[in-house]
C-alpha cells in the first residue's frame, strides 16, 4: 500500500488560488487550511469592535480592517484572517494586490466555540511570532469579557482582561479606549459550552 503525499504550496502559489476563491483559506507553511463560517453573534462582535474602534480614529493616522485582510506572518510562513487588525501610520502591504498586511499592530479574534482552543494556542503563538504585533485581543461570544495581551518595550507579553458592561478595553496601539458596553449591547450571547 502507497500513499501519496500532497505537494506543498508556495507563498505565491497560495496567494494565486485564494485571490480565486469565493471562501477562506489559511495557509500554513505549504498547506492551505480552510475556515469555518461564522455566527450571528461572532459576526455582530467583530463588526461593532470594528466600528467602535473606527469611530474613536476618525481624522487620524490609524486604520482598522476587517477579517477580508489577510496578515503575513514571515517568521512562521503563516497567512492568517484574524478578525480585526490594525495599525497607527503607513500599512505595508506583502504585495501588490494590498489584501495580505504585514505590519498590523493589533490583531483581534473573536472566539468561537469550535475554534477557541486553536485561538488562545497555537494562533495567538504564530501571532505573537510577528515582531509589528503589539496587542492581540480575543472577544468572548459567551460573556462580556476581552482579554487582551500586550507585547511590552522588553518583548514580554502582558495579560489583561476586561470583563463586564462597564469594563473599557484599552487599545494602546491605536491610542483609544472602548467600553464593553458599546459593542456588546444587544448581542444574544452564545450559551457556555
């Protein structure tokens, strides 16, 4: 018996299919790993932080993109979508088609219930192998609560978390602060599983 081992893709290669597709793919070091649908509750979060933090840099040098632009991790060979990104001053971009940044200073997941182990493991490690990655959030679907790690000037990361309507997420990195409140307020929390 024989098998066949399916050949690894290149960083180009990868970057050719999935400006072809109509889902999302993650590639991870040669091999292309698709990602799941989201819920009306993960959706619902990652917009209202997305618009929150957007309305408090409004006129300023900072930018925030949704889960459409992909981040280039070189160190570990990893295109990841994280829900949120963003950065204060010029984005650079891995390429000419400006859909992958390589230089976010925030990254943000809201977790899921099937993909929460993989964000708070081994995704918030390749996240915290990009040196440009200042602060990574996770926003929990099943209480009010942000947790929030911070690369500090010694290149120690930092915990903190958030939990409550009248906690505010402060965002160093891009200069403001948001309540919980404002982005949480009329979302049907997922159950605790």
């Amino acid at each position: 018996m024989s098998s066949t081992a399916t050949p690894l893709l290149s960083p180009k290669d990868y970057l050719a299919f999935e400006r072809t597709q109509e889902t999302k793919h993650e590639y991870h070091d040669g091999e292309i790993v698709a990602m799941a649908g989201g819920t009306a509750p993960h959706s619902l979060l990652a917009m209202r932080l997305g618009s929150e933090l957007t309305q408090r840099l409004k006129g300023g040098s900072c930018l925030v993109f949704n889960s459409d632009m992909k981040v280039w991790i070189e160190e570990v060979r990893r295109f990841l979508y994280p829900d949120l990104s963003g950065l204060c001053g010029q984005p650079q971009y891995h390429d000419s088609g400006r859909d992958v940044l390589v230089n976010p200073a925030l990254v943000v997941e809201v977790l899921s219930p099937k993909s929460e182990a993989y964000d708070r493991g081994r995704k918030l490690a390749l996240y915290m192998a990009l040196p440009a990655i200042r602060e990574i959030a996770l926003v929990s679907q099943e209480e009010v609560r942000v947790e929030k790690y911070t690369r500090a000037s010694d290149g120690i990361w930092r915990f903190e978390a958030y939990a409550g309507a009248d906690a505010v997420a402060r965002f160093e990195s891009l200069g403001c602060d948001v309540p919980l409140r404002d982005f949480y307020q009329g979302v049907e929390l997922a159950p605790a599983e």
